[in-house]
C-alpha cells in the first residue's frame, strides 16, 4: 500500500493518522469499518467476502478520507486538491449533483 499512498494524495494524506481498521465476515459478503483514533468517526463499507484485503481497505479509507475532508478534520493542499479532482474523475466539480454530507456523527 505504500506504492499506492504515493500517488493518492487523500491515502498519503491517512498514512500519517492511526486509523483501526475491522473486518467482519457475513456469508458473501463482508463489512469492512474504518475508525480515525483521533476524531473517532468511522466509516464502513460492504464488499465481496473473496475481495483482495488490499482493496476492501483502500475502499474503507477513501472513504473515510472523504468523511474527513467533508467534516473539515482532513485538509488537502491546493496541488494534492487537483489531482484528488482529477483522481475521482470528476470532469466539473460544479456539476457534482449528490447530496451533501450531514455535520457530525458516524458514516455508516
């Protein structure tokens, strides 16, 4: 994971934080729980039980990242903001059309 936090400016961002990761195991499927130590806000995602740990944990910390960012506890400099842009290939951010993230609490 260390080649792949090189390249995503929101991962390089999370190595420098203690974050828990738990995994869970629920027949085909398995529900992967990210918790940041310092905030305690956790985030969880449900994948396939025979996906590569790697992924199942790159998934959870991206998006605890983004729970981070939109709660203002992660801040991305200005060059690493344009290649996370790029990175989520997003070509206007002005016409990004989802719901915004309510403040406080737990992302499940």
């Amino acid at each position: 994971m260390a080649q792949d936090s090189q390249q995503d400016p929101l991962l390089r961002q999370l190595a420098r934080r203690e974050i828990y990761i738990e995994r869970q195991f629920r027949g085909l499927y398995a529900q992967v729980r990210a918790i940041d130590a310092l905030t305690g806000l956790e985030v969880a995602v449900t994948t396939p039980s025979n996906a590569a740990q790697f992924d199942q944990n790159r998934l959870a910390l991206r998006k605890l990242g983004q729970a981070l960012v939109a709660q203002g506890h992660l801040v991305l400099d200005d060059r690493d903001q344009k290649k996370f842009a790029s990175s989520d290939k997003a070509d206007d951010v002005s016409k990004n059309t989802s719901v915004p993230l309510p403040r406080g609490g737990f992302y499940t």
